[in-house]
C-alpha cells in the first residue's frame, strides 16, 4: 500500500504523493521562529494520515479534536498492493463512522461525492474491512494497525527503534510482533509470555493465600495435629451436652418437682423396707422349720412329763403326736414360701423404681447443683461453637494450604514449560531468520554514517527475547551531544523501518514510510548521504518514502544548497502567512 492523495472539505493543502521519494518542505522565513515550524503541518500530515488509516481518536488528545475541526471531512486516496485505488472518507465531528470507494483509476482532482461502496460503516467493523482490503501476506496475525506506526514515524517514534511510543504496555503486547517483522515466529514469544504471566498469576495466587492465613507449607501436619485435638474436644463437649438436652427441651424443671420425687422414694424406700423386713423373717421362719426338726426323744419325755401331770386329759398316743406335728410344719413352710416369693417379686420391682427415680432425680440436681445451670448449658454451647469455628478455621488452612501445593505442582510444571520454550526460542534465535534485514540494516547505516551496525536478537537471564540495534564503534558515536546522541538513535530507527520494507518489497505489505524530521542536527556530509540512499532504495525496491524537512536543514554540497525537484516535493508550507500552513489558519 501507497500514500495516493489526502484532501478535506475545509481549508487544507491537498497533498499529491509521487511513487518514490517525496519531500514535505516547509521554508522559514522569520528564523526567529524555527523553533514553532511544527505549527505549519509537516507532522500533523502523520496524525491526518493515521486518521484516515483508522486511528483512534481520543476527543481530549488528538490535534483533530480542536474546535477549529469541526466540520472538517477528510479524504484519503491510497494505493493498494494489487494496482485498485481505495477512497476512504472520515469525518472529525463523526470519527466512528468511515466510508470507502473501490476505483480502478487514480483521481485527477479532489472529489467529496461518490457512490460508495460502504458507506459511514461502525468503527471496528470499518478496521476490519480494510483489513480485507489491504490484504497483507505479512504478519498474518496481526491486524494492520498493530505495525503502521513503524511506517508514520513522528519525533515521539524515535526513542526507540523496537518499542514505538504507542507500545507501552507489556512485552506481549509488541515483542512478537517484531520477531514476526523480523522473519521468526512470534507465536514463541506470546507462549512464553503467556507461561509467565500464568506464573505470575499463581504466584499471586499463592502469596494472597499465605498472608491470608499465615501459615506456611511445612506447618500442614501440625495443623492437622491440632485438628485431631479441636476435633477431640468437640467429642467431649458434645457427650456433656448431650446430658442437658432434655433440659433444652423443658426449661421447666424446679425444686417443687425433685421434692415430688423425694416423696415418691421416701414412699418406695418405706415400702421396701417393710417387704424387706417381711421378707427376711419369712425366710427366718422357713430356715427354723427347715433346720429345727420335732426331737422324738424329747416328744417321749414330754408326753412321759405329760401323762404324769395330765395324765386324765391326754390320752393321744406317741404316733399320732408327731403325725400332726409334721403336719402342722408342712402346711405352715408351703404358705411362708409362696409368700416369701411374692415378697421377692414386689421388693425386685421396687428397687427397680426406686432406681429409676433416683437417677432422674440424679440427672435434674445436676442441673440445680449450681443457680446459674442454664449459663452452664449455654457456656458449653459457646464453647462448642468456638471450639467448631476453631476446627473451620484449622481445615480452612489446611484446604488452602494444599491449594498451594497445588499451585507449586502447577509452578513445577509451568517452569518445565518455560525451559523448554527457552531452549525453543534459542534455537530458533540460532537460526538468524533476521540476517537478511540486519543486512541491509547495516548496509543503510554504513553508506550513510560510515560505520557498521547491528540488529540484535538474544535472551536475557530469564531466557526473553530481547531486540537492541547499537553501532559496532560506539565510541565513534557517543563522543558526540545529547542531541546527536538521539540523531544517531533516529538513524538507527529510520534504517529499520526501511531495511523491513526492503524485506518484504515483493510481498503485499506496507509499500511506504514517513519519517519527521529525518535530516534535523546531522552534518551536511551524511544528510547528503542519507537523501542518495533513501532515493536509490525507493528506486531498487519501488518503495516510497515521505522525509519532511525545513529549508534550513537541507544541505551543502560544492557550496549550494541541495534543492530538492518539484516533483519530489508533495507539500509546500511556509512561515508568511496561514496560507502557508497545512489547515491554512493558525489553530
């Protein structure tokens, strides 16, 4: 793609691009103020371009967003890589709208009606058109907006050949795409990247964990430790609570009902010993029938004695004496048997009630021991759910703990990645698909300073990939001021970005470059070199390059000032008057 023609429906210099080399020359004419040349519009041409090319616009920033813009339309004719011209309208009072024109022919004047193709298409979606449009087979990964900054080089690109000013923001975001312009795959690049970034995450991760719980990895058994105990005492609180619970359940327990109870057993405890006095001569009688049998010597001399006082009134025989004595024995040791069983079975069931009376008994004074028995139960309850919150917090720790571990296996295996994406990247810087750019980077550099120079791609300690561009003598170079110093850094700059489109001059790619400032605080030997080479390279690779300059700056040789053809000139400005300026009014 080519720069064709820029035009606007205001005041504004329509701008006519030539094929190959072209000059924005603005001619001072009041020295005292080339310090404020920039005001004529040599670089606001840039943000115009970019404009047109679907740059953002921020309302606050952008110099388009001045209130002298308002109303302002621009158009922007451009060449594409398969010979059709493309149309582009964008409108400052309504940046997020574009239209575009496809045409087989170049405009001869400026035109603001046309049937368009599309017309006043959304923002992204316009982006993504000329995408299509442009239809690189460079960097197929990457949009077109990512690298035209590159090729629209202002005073603010020159800081750093790699890292353009708009690239501020992480490696990621810019580092593959160089590796890629470069002739490497910057997919190797984002992998790592993305590698480490998950690293850093999980380390994050696990740093939030441990100053959250504040314990360290090695302490996972001894929490587990004192989870078995937390664990042990719930246990036990929970066994002595279990003896409250009907007491949880009816809060109504007095002393009026443990009085009842004391009745009930002085009753019972009466009973019992009556039937247990019962009982024990019941059995007393039964031993003494048992062991104590009617004596018949003693039955002999008692009758003997009998008959001899009641010798009248007794005239039973001996016989039938001990026939109705044991008859007598008998029938009194079955009835004292029964009854001493009966005896047994009430006094057996007494005890039983006795028993369960005085363990309720037991169980309610357990509770009116103390006048604050209620708070005992409540206490034990705290201390259950302290004691419970304690084991959350302990298996908390623990969960987390082996999170950690979790995230460290993950650590593990990410740094085995991230070796093996190191070595992966080594290799392939090994290759050196950069030497043909770092080539005719050098080649750049020496036929116009006289001195050889580098582009260099290596890995740091961490195994990134890092870009530097530096002199082969510095010393050469750095014996010079500051502002030579950043001459010198722009030359490295500006041989970049053309020594990438000589790369890729046979592929559908950017086809042009604008470079500010190109020949400001040089010596005249070098400016001369440098415009001999910039027109043989347009010439050899059909490249068209952009330099702005202003008078001043243009060389000697033999004692004239090199003038540049007017067909190399695309823009005029001058200092005169505003009809001299860009926008031709003063903003």
């Amino acid at each position: 793609m080519k720069l064709s023609r820029i035009y606007a429906n205001k005041k504004f210099k329509t701008v006519k691009f030539n094929e190959g080399f072209n000059a924005v020359l603005a001619t001072i004419h009041d020295v005292s103020k080339k310090k404020d040349t920039h005001n004529l519009g040599k670089t606001s041409l840039i943000y115009v371009i970019d404009f047109l090319l679907l740059g953002k616009f921020d309302k606050r920033r952008h110099l388009l967003s001045n209130s002298k813009f308002s109303g302002y339309q621009f158009y922007g004719e451009f060449v594409l890589n398969n010979g059709e011209y493309l149309i582009i309208h964008r409108a400052v009072d309504l940046p997020t709208k574009v239209s575009f024109k496809r045409r087989n022919t170049r405009l001869k004047e400026n035109q603001l009606k046309f049937n368009w193709d599309y017309q006043e298409l959304p923002f992204n979606q316009a982006k993504h058109l000329l995408n299509e449009y442009l239809r690189f087979d460079v960097l197929p990964n990457w949009i077109y907006r990512q690298s035209i900054t590159y090729f629209l080089r202002t005073q603010k690109d020159f800081g750093d050949v790699f890292q353009l000013n708009k690239f501020k923001g992480q490696h990621k975001d810019w580092k593959p795409l160089v590796f890629d312009l470069l002739g490497f795959n910057g997919e190797l690049i984002k992998e790592k990247a993305n590698l480490e970034e998950n690293k850093s995450e999980i380390n994050e991760r696990i740093k939030t964990i441990k100053s959250e719980i504040n314990v360290d990895l090695s302490e996972r058994d001894k929490l587990l430790g004192l989870l078995d105990i937390k664990q042990g005492e719930i246990a036990k609180l929970s066994k002595s609570l279990d003896r409250f619970n009907f007491f949880e359940k009816d809060k109504n327990i007095n002393e009026d009902l443990i009085r009842k109870l004391d009745f009930e057993l002085q009753q019972l405890n009466a009973h019992r010993y009556t039937l247990s006095s019962e009982l024990e001569k019941t059995n007393t009688s039964i031993q003494s029938i048992e062991e104590d049998g009617l004596s018949f010597g003693d039955l002999e001399r008692l009758f003997n004695e009998t008959e001899i006082y009641f010798e009248r009134q007794l005239r039973k025989e001996f016989s039938e004496l001990v026939a109705f004595n044991r008859s007598i024995s008998e029938e009194r040791l079955r009835f004292l048997k029964i009854n001493a069983s009966e005896l047994s079975k009430e006094l057996k069931a007494v005890n039983v009630q006795i028993k369960s009376l005085e363990e309720e008994k037991s169980a309610l004074l357990s509770f009116l021991v103390e006048k604050d028995s209620y708070q005992k139960f409540k206490s034990y309850q705290q201390d259950l759910a302290k004691t419970a919150s304690d084991v959350d917090r302990l298996q908390d720790k623990i969960k987390y703990l082996d999170q950690v571990q979790q995230y460290e296996e993950k650590l593990d295996s990410i740094d085995k990645k991230i070796k093996k994406q190191t070595e992966v990247l080594r290799k392939a810087i090994a290759n050196r698909k950069h030497a043909e750019v770092n080539k005719q980077f050098d080649h750049i550099i020496f036929d116009v300073l006289h001195t050889h120079a580098l582009l260099i791609v290596n890995q740091n300690k961490q195994g990134n990939v890092e870009f530097n561009a530096e002199y082969q003598n510095p010393a050469d170079l750095l014996e010079t001021s500051q502002s030579k110093g950043f001459t010198y850094k722009k030359f490295l700059c500006m041989a970049f970005d053309l020594s990438i489109l000589m790369k890729y001059s046979k592929n559908s790619f950017y086809k042009f470059v604008y470079h500010d400032g190109a020949l400001e605080a040089i010596d005249d030997r070098r400016k001369i070199n440098y415009l001999n080479k910039i027109k043989e390279i347009c010439e050899d690779y059909k490249i068209q390059y952009v330099l702005t300059s202003i008078d001043s700056d243009l060389p000697y040789e033999d004692g004239q000032r090199v003038a540049f053809q007017n067909d190399e000139i695309c823009l005029e400005l001058h200092d005169k008057d505003d009809s001299g300026k860009l926008f031709m009014m003063s903003f």
